[in-house]
C-alpha cells in the first residue's frame, strides 16, 4: 500500500497587523504543539509587490492530519481571531504534496 500524501494549504492573506499575527501564531504553536495531527511544517511570504499581502504555506503528513487540525476548535478559535486581524478574508487552496526537495 502506498503511503498517503503529504498535504499542503496555502493561505492567502492580507493584513497591516502582521506582528499581532504572529504573536497568535506563536501562543497556538506553544498551545498546540503536542497534537499528533498538527501541521509538521509552515513557510511564511510576503510579497514584494503588495506589501500587506502574505501566503502562508502550512505542510501536514497527510490529508486526514489537516481534516483533524481544521476540526479542532482551538484552530477554528485561532483562524477566527487570525481573520479578525485581516483586511480581506483569507482565501486557502488545499494542495497535495506531489514532490518535495530540500537543497543546501
């Protein structure tokens, strides 16, 4: 049986609230860090050309980790206050992880 897909969602987002953003993400990373399911990676962008704009890309072992993170409520807590600090809402789009290198 094939192992299941590493799962990725980028999310797309606009904020002049960026540091109040990340202090969320840190107290939810201390919070959380202890769930099996949680995501196992994030890579955090910021566009050069519209400078409030942000991608976060978050990487989970599989579909089913994310499925269980997004149901958690103490995520739904985090992505509303997360929204809160937003200037437009986020938008995400669900990726699977076809391939993946790390260069040195």
């Amino acid at each position: 049986m094939d192992a299941p897909l590493r799962f990725a969602q980028i999310i797309d987002f606009e904020t002049d609230r960026i540091d109040e953003i990340r202090r969320l993400a840190e107290e939810a990373d201390e919070r959380l860090a202890d769930r099996a399911y949680g995501p196992t990676r994030r890579l955090v962008l910021k566009d050069r050309n519209q400078p409030d704009r942000y991608l976060v890309v978050v990487e989970f072992d599989s579909h089913e980790d994310a499925v269980r993170n997004s149901d958690d409520p103490e995520t739904g807590k985090l992505a509303e206050q997360m929204a809160a600090l937003c200037t437009r809402p986020p938008a995400f789009t669900d990726c699977d992880v076809q391939e993946r290198a790390d260069f040195t």
